[in-house]
C-alpha cells in the first residue's frame, strides 16, 4: 500500500490518500484507524488500480466496470465470506447478506413495501421526528450541539416509528442500545476482512458479545408474533407491508426468523447512513453560509412556516442537489468489496479466481476523470446533467441497489428543509470533524455547530 500525503486545500475535509508503498504491517495499522487511508491516491486520478498486500486485489474506479461488477456479471462478484460472517450474527441471511436464488425471493417479496406511494405513506412521521428534532434544538439555547448524536437520535425515531409504529411492547432504547453495541464490535473490520482473508487469519481486537444481539432479537420477534395477531389499524407501517408481503413468483412469505432479520437490517443501516447523510449535509451547509442561505430561502418559499412533508420533496430541488453533493462527498459506504468466483476482465485487466475487488466509492466520487474539482462541495454539479449511474454509488447499483433509497433521500430532504426554516448554523471554532470509516464513513468527533433560531 501507500503512505498518506497532505493537503491544505480550502475544502471540505476529506481523507488524506496515500501516494507512497506501505508494508502490510503499516497497511493495517492504518486501515485500523481509518479504512479509507489504505486507498492510493492514484485512485482518484486512474480506472483501475490493482496490487498485491497478502493476496491480489483490483480497485475500480471505471463506469463501465463498476457496471460489469454490479450488474452484468453480478453473479461472478459476491460479498466475501468474511464481511457476511461479520453481519450474519446480528442480521441472519436477510436481503443484505443472501446470494442467489436465496436473495432474489426476497428482494422481491420486499420491494412493494418501499414503492412511492408506500414511501409517501410514512413521510409523515419523518416530518413528526423531524419538528420533534427541531423543538430539542431549540430548548438546547444557544450552545453548540453535536448534530450527529442529534440526527442519530431523529432517524433512530424514524425508522422505529416506521417499523414497528403503535408497539407499546417495543422496547426502543434496548434494541438501539444493542445495536450501538454490535456497531461497535463490528466496527473492528480489519484490512484482512476487506481482502478476503480467511477467517482463522486472526482479526487483532475482534470479540463478540452475543447478549446484545440475543436481546435484540427476542424483542423484534415478540414484536412481529403480537403484530401477526392483529390487523393494520390505519396507514399500514413497514412491519405490516412485510407481513402481507409475498414473492410473486412462488408465493412464499417472510417466517418471523427472515422478517426480523431484514427488519433489523433495515433498522441498522436505515438509521445509521441517512443520519450520516444529514449531519455531513448540515455541516457542509454551515461550511458554506452562501449555499446554506440558498437552500433556506428554498425551504421558507415552499413552506411556509409550516413543517415539511413527502409533497413538499419534489419542490426542494436544491436542497435535493445538497444531499447528492453530501453523498458524494462522504458516501456512508465509503468501500465495499467482492471476491471473484471466476475468471473476468476489468479496464483490459486479467481477474483470477480468488481476487479481491474493491469498489472504493470514496474514490470513485472524487476521480479527476469522473468529476470537476471533485473535493469541492459545489451542489450546482446537479442541476442539470446527470453522472453516469456508475460513477456515483452512494446505494450501490445493479439489482442489489439499496431498497431503501427513495425513503432515505425523502427523509433527509424533509428533515433539512424542517431544519434550515427555522435556523441558522454555523461552524464551532476547532470543531472540525474528520471523515473516517470503519464500518460506514462517520464525522470522528462529532459535527458541532451553532443553531441559531431565526424567530
């Protein structure tokens, strides 16, 4: 691998890619403070970088690649072994972590639950969390808050309400309790997992306390026997969608067991990323008051002192551009991998059975052949031509892309638009967060800022 460089650019931060060879000792030790440090920063500038750290690997950055990787040749790329042994305690063999045959029934027992008119169902209670959201900001006075803790608890009350709404029996605080916990424990992925190392390779630092995945379970299965008793009472939530879900093609339902699993899935990944996504947003925003001023001007025309709702989404198109720029910029899944199964061939290069492929969306975001000044926060990039698909993979892409994506862009749009109405943020002195991803690309050190009611 490389050693890091610097840089003093006036931009927003970012990580600092390496641009000399690294040792396999120096590559881990760095990707265990930061996994995206392992990444050249050649990667930026080339299609395709490959090398050798214990085992071969290829880093791609090229459309058409990603393409084949994702799509054509879908089959040929799984998750490594080590990445779903590492989800598969808490999640079991849900939409994330299944392959095959296993997946696609799935999938598509699943998806009508996510379509528009499901997904517009349930954006009232993303306004409700959001204004909720906005009432603590408001009592907090004004001190700096740290917006991830405050965004991760909205989003948290979200996809709660969203999946398990009028639950009384839901114990809430243990269930995100324990899933703070396994994100921490799972947060010990090593540079051996993304390579695709086997797993009696040791991992330094890697122990697992079942007690919390355990609880976790027991409470989402009580919860889904009590709501199979009973009919939907009123607007039919996620749980409820899941339940009446089937697969078209063999007509085969969820079991409790595939039920929690995806409904943890779903609570794990949809609380986590889309709280990344607003805090990175609120930053870059208080980054740049100029965009932030555009972007409440926006979100006061449309409306009208009032809170946002799912119909207001499609007339907040900038403030749409500013959470594209954000994912851009810190993609939640900052790099994934895949393990060959077979032979293929990658930007005219030879992949052999075994090798590892990385997809490092953190680089592929910030190419110099893909983007114009790619490490600059400029939301104007949107406003009229689209990237191609392949170059910006914030939710992935192919038949696996994120099932979850429209509700996540509904919800940060609506929550920011709630949010910038009625204030003004701005940076606290020395508090500058520092992309860094174990598991997801978090804001180390949290993203304080100063909110400041405008009445």
């Amino acid at each position: 691998m490389l050693a890091p460089t610097s840089h003093s650019e006036p931009t927003p931060p970012r990580v600092p890619l390496v641009t000399q060879p690294m040792g396999i000792w120096k590559s881990l030790q760095t990707s265990r403070r930061n996994l995206l440090a392992i990444i050249p920063d050649l990667a930026t500038r080339q299609p395709m970088v490959s090398g050798r750290t214990g085992k071969r690997w290829h880093m791609v950055m090229d459309p058409d690649a990603n393409r084949r990787v994702l799509l054509e040749n879908l089959d040929n790329y799984p998750k490594s072994l080590v990445t779903k042994n590492l989800l598969r305690p808490a999640i079991g063999e849900s939409l994330f972590i299944a392959e095959g045959a296993h997946w696609r029934w799935q999938r598509r027992a699943a998806a009508p639950a996510f379509s528009h008119r499901n997904v517009m169902n349930l954006a009232p209670i993303m306004s409700g969390a959001a204004q909720r959201s906005a009432d603590r900001i408001r009592a907090a006075g004004p001190k700096a808050v740290n917006f991830l803790d405050e965004m991760v608890s909205l989003t948290f009350d979200v996809i709660s309400d969203v999946t398990f709404s009028g639950d009384e029996g839901f114990d809430r605080d243990s269930v995100h309790t324990s899933i703070d916990a396994y994100i921490s424990e799972a947060g010990k992925l090593s540079l051996f997992d993304i390579l695709g190392f086997p797993d009696w390779v040791p991992r330094p630092g890697r122990m697992f306390s079942s007690g919390g995945i355990l609880n976790m379970k027991k409470v989402a299965d009580h919860a889904i026997e009590e709501r199979s008793k009973r009919a939907p009472d009123g607007v039919p939530d996620l749980l409820d969608l899941l339940l009446a879900g089937e697969d078209p093609d063999t007509k085969r339902k969820m079991n409790t067991a595939e039920l929690r699993d995806n409904l943890l899935t779903f609570i794990v990944a949809g609380h986590e990323t889309t709280a990344l996504t607003l805090s990175w947003s609120l930053y870059l925003m208080a980054f740049d008051p100029a965009v932030q001023d555009r972007a409440r001007a926006e979100a006061q025309s449309v409306l009208n002192g009032k809170t946002a709702t799912g119909e207001d989404v499609a007339n907040l198109p900038y403030i749409r551009q500013i959470v594209d720029e954000a994912l851009r910029l810190y993609p939640p899944a900052g790099m994934v991998s895949r393990t060959a199964l077979a032979k293929d061939e990658l930007c005219g290069r030879e992949v052999l059975p075994g090798d590892t492929v990385i997809l490092p969306i953190y680089a592929l975001h910030r190419n110099h052949m893909l983007w114009d000044n790619p490490d600059h926060f400029d939301p104007d990039r949107w406003a009229d031509a689209k990237p191609d698909r392949y170059s910006y993979l914030p939710f992935g892409d192919g038949p696996r892309i994120c099932i979850g994506s429209s509700f996540a862009i509904q919800e940060a749009v609506i929550v920011l638009a709630t949010l910038l109405a009625q204030f003004r943020f701005t940076t606290v002195v020395g508090k500058v967060p520092d992309p860094v991803m174990i598991i997801t690309l978090r804001p180390e050190g949290g993203v304080w800022l100063e909110a400041t009611p405008l009445s």
